[in-house]
C-alpha cells in the first residue's frame, strides 16, 4: 500500500513537472484527450499504467482504506496536503492517521460554520469509501469542528451537510 501511494504521489509530480510552470492546474493537460489521470504515461509493476488505474483499480479495491484519500495527492489546492516523507509500509499506519488529522482538521477544507457542516468534494465523490457518511463524521467531531458545542452538532448527525467546491489551482509554492 505504501509503495502505490508513493508510486502515485511521484508520478503525479512527474506528470506536472513535464509543464510546469506553464500551468495553473493538472486540468491544463485535458480533460478528455490528454487527461492527466487516465494518460498511461508511466510504467508501473512491468505494465504501462494510470494514475486512476493506481488508485480506483489497485488501491481502493485491494485496500478498502478511506484514509487512501488522504494520502493520494492530484496536484491541487483542494486535496489533503502532500506528506513531506515517503509513506513506509512499517510506518503506514501512524502516517495515515496523521494524514486524517491533518486534513480532516483543515479549516479551509472542513468546517463546521453557522450550524453547518462543510466538507471537502472528496466526500461526495468518494461518499463510498466513508459509508456511513454521518456515522464517519461523528467519529472524527473533534477534528472536524473547533469548540464542543459544533462537535456535539456533528456527532449528533445534527449539522446540515454542504461539499465545498474543489479547488484544481496547482499546489504550488508561491
């Protein structure tokens, strides 16, 4: 698992590196023809591969992990941050539920604001993944909001439910 997270992670910097820095977003390759995720421009195991292969067919089928979500990372201002070290299989555990922390408690990716909970798009695109979804966030209340009474809204299944729009900018240091 953790050399496929790697394995993503680094190929989808080498990916933004063949343009970069002429470019704002990973979507400037395409969306249709020349679509970064679905562009088997590496090889992977002896076999030319995808970005999506990597993560829909191999990671999420063969580790049914949420936290994978955490982990992977597209090149954009809306996904979790990408880890300043490689994940290593003896210490996966412990970087993935750091990653959790991390981007979980991320206020300008999750909130609870005005009695609402906002969320990042990954959990409706993924809403299969944290099934239940309000079962998943009641778990992770004191992440997800700043003082007791919005933590109590959350794991009461209390606080309206909004996906926040994603943010596809290139992560990229100013």
């Amino acid at each position: 698992m953790a050399f496929l997270i790697n394995a993503y992670n680094a190929h989808t910097v080498e990916k933004v590196l063949t343009r970069y820095p002429n470019l704002k977003s990973i979507w400037d390759f395409g969306r249709f023809f020349a679509n970064p995720f679905r562009d088997p421009f590496f090889s992977l195991l002896g076999a030319r591969t995808t970005l999506d292969t990597v993560e829909h067919e191999i990671l999420r089928k063969q580790y049914p992990d949420p936290r994978i979500h955490y982990a992977v990372n597209c090149a954009s201002i809306g996904c979790p941050m990408l880890r300043e070290e490689a994940y290593v299989a003896a210490h996966l555990e412990e970087q993935l539920e750091e990653q959790t922390r991390r981007f979980l408690s991320d206020r300008s990716r999750n909130r609870v604001r005005g009695g609402r909970l906002e969320v990042s798009k990954i959990f409706d695109w993924f809403r299969e993944d944290f099934e239940p979804l309000e079962r998943y966030f009641a778990a992770h209340a004191a992440l997800l909001a700043g003082d007791a009474r919005e933590q109590q809204l959350v794991r009461d299944g209390k606080a309206s439910l909004r996906f926040l729009d994603y943010d596809w900018s290139l992560n990229d240091s100013r």
